[in-house]
C-alpha cells in the first residue's frame, strides 16, 4: 500500500526512491508490526479478561501450572493483526506470494479463533474434534498448496532442494502439493503442541521467521542465489517483507507473554504461524532447512508421537509427560529454566541453518 504511494511520489520527491529496497521496507514492517502489537496489547488483554477468556489448566500436568488459571488466552489474534497490518502496509501488494501467505496466517487462525473460542466462551471443554480440526487444516493447506503449484513460473519453485547435497535437485510435480501440504500443515501442529509455557513458542518462532527472511532474500536476488547455490525464486523477496513482519509481531507478543505471562497465545495463534513458517519453507525452497531450524517443535511433535505410541503398544510411558518441556519440568527444572534452554537450543539451530548458506 505504502509502497504504490511513493513509486507515485518518487518522480516528484526522490527521497521516496528508497521505499523500493525490499531491506528497508523489512525494517519498517518489523518496527510497524512490534509497535502494532505494543500499543494494541494491553487493550487485548484488558479486553479478554473482561470476557473471562482465561486458560484451564490440565489436572495431570505440572502442579506449578496451577497459578496461571484464568490467564487471558487468545492472544495470538495480536499476532496476526499485526502482521496483516505490517504487511499489507510494507509489502508489494501485487506479489502473489504476500496473498498466499496471509491466505495462510488469517484461514489457519481461524480455525484456531474457532477452537479457543468453543472451549473458552462457550465453555465446550473439547472445542472443535480432532477430526474437524484436522479436516479443516487440510482444507486450507491444501488449497495452499495449489495455489502455490499453479502459480509457480519458474522450474525450481516446485524442485525439492537439500542443503550439503549441492548436485540433488528433484523436480516434484505434482508432488509438490503432497509436500507442501505436509509442511504447512504439520509446522502448524507442531508449534501448536509446542506453545505449551511463557514464551516457549514465541521466541523460536521470531528466530526462525527471521532466519527465513535471509533465504527469501538470497532467493529473490539472482546473484546472491547463484553465489550461495541457493534456486532462484523470482518474487519470494517480498516474503522478507512478511517474515519481518512476523518476527516484529513476535516480539511485541512475548513482551506480554514472557514469564510470568500476562496472555496466551492460544490455538488462535499458534496454529497460524506454524502454518505460516511452513508455507515460507516452502516458497523459498527451504523445506529441510526449516526442519533443522525449528527443531524445537519437531522435537516436541515426536515426543507427543513416541510417548502415544509406546503407551498403546507397550503401555510404559518414555517421558514423564509429553509434550517434553513438561517431562523437563516434572524432572524439577524450573519453568525459565525449561524456557530459557530451548531458546538456547533454538538459537543454535538456526545458526546452523544459516550456515548451511555456504555449506552446499
């Protein structure tokens, strides 16, 4: 939006010239979506308490969890207000790419605002079934999954890449909806699963959206992408754009969600920017990447897997308590303890993913 408004203004004002770096317009749209999500927050928050939206709190789970009943959830709708807002501001509105993704953001909150609000307004302690819920992501994903398909105009926008394999290339077809479905979809659950304490899911989500925002960038410009033999994705610079706006929106979110929390984010939010992490993975042909540096919720996603299926097939359980934060808390660690070395942990990770830039 703002950028139509100085290309219009650029012949008569040059200074405006700068508003057609992808960089700038990055920076701005994180400081637009922090300041968004700062200055809208505490309204949200007064505004949910109001409406007794506040958090149940599992009876097997840590007693120490106790305290936080009542705890305004839903917090995530933040998130996703400031990103639109961000991009919709910032970005290059005529790239498809900003459509699908916010396409993503806003369809997988819904369904996420769907099931926060059954559970915590209507007091329907299940919220939507497994089966809708599931039904309903696979709608959605597979709609994205397509969109991105038929739109894609160039060979390597739908060819699976893997980083330190620098001669594998497999052009997927068709396949490349089966994929891509899987990514956006499961990312989606997995940070869901992994929103389970103060910050836990935020902070990872900001480093891994920013580190996303540099394969975009390297993606959309011909000869970084073919220095660093990274494929060339005509367009994916304006998801820097996004994933700024993203990573903005985190920060301004964790200021309120930091321990002790002051909300939640709720399925509302974790769903959507799980799916939005994984639809990005996508577009910029970084799917393996993604794994690597989110592998904090693939960790938390196979610990939930492992301990259902040990205990139907054997009926021991592996950890304490699944997801594995609370198996670490019910060990004794502190809740900013379990916190803070995830972070750690997920700091490391996207390091390695980036490092992967030059390793190919």
């Amino acid at each position: 939006m703002l950028l139509e408004l100085s290309l219009w203004l650029k012949p008569y004002i040059s200074g405006f010239n700068l508003f057609s770096y992808v960089t700038l317009r990055a920076i701005l749209a994180a400081l637009t979506a922090l300041l968004v999500s700062l200055a809208v927050g505490p309204w949200m928050i007064r505004k949910l308490a109001s409406y007794k939206v506040g958090q149940s709190i599992r009876d097997d789970g840590p007693k120490t969890h106790f305290s936080k009943a009542g705890t305004p959830t839903m917090g995530g709708s933040l998130i996703i207000a400031a990103v639109t807002a961000a991009t919709l501001l910032w970005a290059d509105l005529r790239n498809h790419y900003v459509w699908i993704l916010l396409f993503v953001l806003i369809s997988f909150g819904a369904i996420g605002f769907i099931d926060d609000y059954k559970k915590l307004i209507l007091k329907n302690s299940k919220g939507l079934s497994a089966k809708a819920k599931y039904a309903a992501q696979s709608v959605f994903g597979a709609i994205a999954a397509y969109w991105l398909f038929v739109s894609a105009d160039v060979p390597q926008a739908t060819t699976l890449y893997l980083p330190f394999l620098k001669d594998f290339a497999w052009p997927m077809g068709i396949f490349f909806v089966v994929v891509t479905y899987f990514w956006i979809v499961g990312f989606s659950n997995a940070v869901n699963l992994t929103d389970g304490l103060d910050g836990l899911a935020i902070m990872p989500t900001v480093l891994v959206s920013s580190a996303l925002g540099v394969f975009a960038y390297v993606a959309g410009h011909i000869v970084f992408s073919k220095y660093l033999g990274v494929p060339n994705i005509p367009g994916s610079a304006e998801v820097v754009i996004f994933c700024a706006a993203l990573g903005g929106a985190g920060l301004g979110f964790l200021w309120f969600n930091s321990y002790p929390a002051m909300v939640f984010m709720g399925d509302v939010g974790a769903l959507a920017i799980g799916a939005a992490l994984g639809a990005v993975a996508v577009i910029v042909r970084q799917e393996a990447v993604l794994v690597l540096m989110g592998g904090i919720f693939v960790v938390e996603t196979l610990s939930v897997m492992l301990q259902v299926a040990s205990f139907k097939l054997t009926g021991k359980r592996i950890f304490r308590m699944a997801p594995l934060h609370h198996h670490f808390e019910l060990k004794g660690w502190p809740e900013p303890r379990v916190i803070v070395r995830f972070w750690i942990i997920s700091v490391v990770l996207v390091l390695l993913g980036l490092a992967t830039l030059k390793v190919r």
